[in-house]
C-alpha cells in the first residue's frame, strides 16, 4: 500500500507549533483505540491541469469559464476521470459506507463532477484502508504515523470531518495542509485537509474543502 508522505497527524494539525514528536506528548493526552466513526472525503485528481486557466487573467478565466458552462464541459473538463472515480468508488466501498450523492439531499456531495467521495469509516475499517490504527483522547480522533491507501486509490486530498482537537502549547485552530509536489508544507487556517496534490495549488471551494450542500 503505497505511503502518503507527510501525512501524520501532527503534520495535519500542529506543523510548526510544536516541538513535540509523537501526538500524546502535542496534545498532553492519553488516547485509547477508537470506536467512533469518522466521515472522510477522497478527493480526486483533476481530468485536466487548471494550471493555465488560474494564471490567465481575469477576462480570459471568466470567458473560458463561460464557454465551459454553456458547453456543458465544465465539469467533465476539471471533475476527475471517469476512470479515476469508478476505480475509487470500487475501492472505498469495499473499505467503508459511501455516503452521499450529486445532489447532496443528505448533506454530502459525492460524485465525479465534485472529485469528492465520502466514506463513513468505522474504527475497524480506518485501520484496514489507512493501514494506521485510529486512537481517541475525547473529542481527540487521531492516528501515528504517516498514512497509505490501497494500490491504484489515486487521491489528491483527505478531508476529515471531525473536530481534531489542538496541541496543548501554542493553540491555534483547525488547519488546512498543502502538500506541494516537492512537499513543501503550507498551513492555512481552516477545517481539517490534508491536501496531497501532484501540481500546483488549487482549492475546493471558497473554504478550501470538499462539496457539501450549503457550498460555503
């Protein structure tokens, strides 16, 4: 199962406010193997590079985004793959309960055009498709070590629907995590992200995550 780098748990919650190497000593606990469910989105990769769309100007993104909704192209241009999402969908569903749908009538959207698919993951099932045991402190829901993921999942990002605590020096709130392709690691404030992409940066919506049906 290949590895994701830079995907501790501390590399999600606390990089640079904390001198701390395991997550007991960040946040001051005691955790115990979890038994609560968690809700985490797989976003895909894009079926084309935004890259030239983002660093065109004003004019030229707002025309091109046009010609793409009149076309009805603009999601199947920067959704994932058709082969990309099945393929996942596959995996994931063998793995946890695929929650959601396009029109996100139960508060979750999942579907190609979004690049998003959430699954509600037992503690059991969290450790059989991260490969990672899961602990709980309280409210705390984390894991040592990096992640991996099952052979051929291709994944752009991890959205963990939880609230995911702070170290107990420096607090600060919850962070988005930029994994650039030279795994440079950026930090936003925002929900909990963990964001591998294979280029540049991009983002999910005005907030920086996943589809849900308010579109924040």
């Amino acid at each position: 199962m290949p590895t994701l780098e830079n995907s501790t748990f501390l590399d999600l919650t606390s990089y640079g406010t904390t001198t701390a190497t395991t997550v007991e000593a960040a946040f001051q606990v005691t955790g115990t193997p979890a038994v609560s469910d968690v809700n985490v989105a797989f976003i895909l990769p894009r079926a084309n590079d935004p890259t030239a769309l983002l660093t065109s100007n004003w004019a030229t993104r707002q025309t091109t985004l046009e010609q793409l909704k009149d076309n009805g192209t603009l999601w199947s241009t920067y959704g994932a793959t058709t082969s990309d999402y099945n393929n996942a969908y596959s995996i994931l569903s063998s793995h946890g309960t695929i929650i959601g749908n396009a029109s996100g009538s139960d508060g979750y959207v999942t579907s190609q055009e979004s690049r998003t698919i959430w699954v509600k993951l037992t503690a059991p099932q969290f450790e059989t498709l991260f490969s990672t045991k899961p602990y709980q402190a309280g409210d705390l829901y984390y894991w040592n070590g990096n992640l991996s993921v099952p052979s051929g999942l291709n994944v752009a990002g991890l959205w963990f629907e939880r609230r995911q605590g702070r170290p107990a020096r420096r607090p600060a709130k919850h962070r988005q995590l930029h994994v650039d392709k030279q795994r440079h690691i950026r930090r936003r404030h925002g929900p909990a992200l963990l964001r591998l992409p294979a280029g540049g940066e991009e983002r999910r919506d005005q907030h920086g995550g996943p589809d849900r049906t308010r579109h924040r």
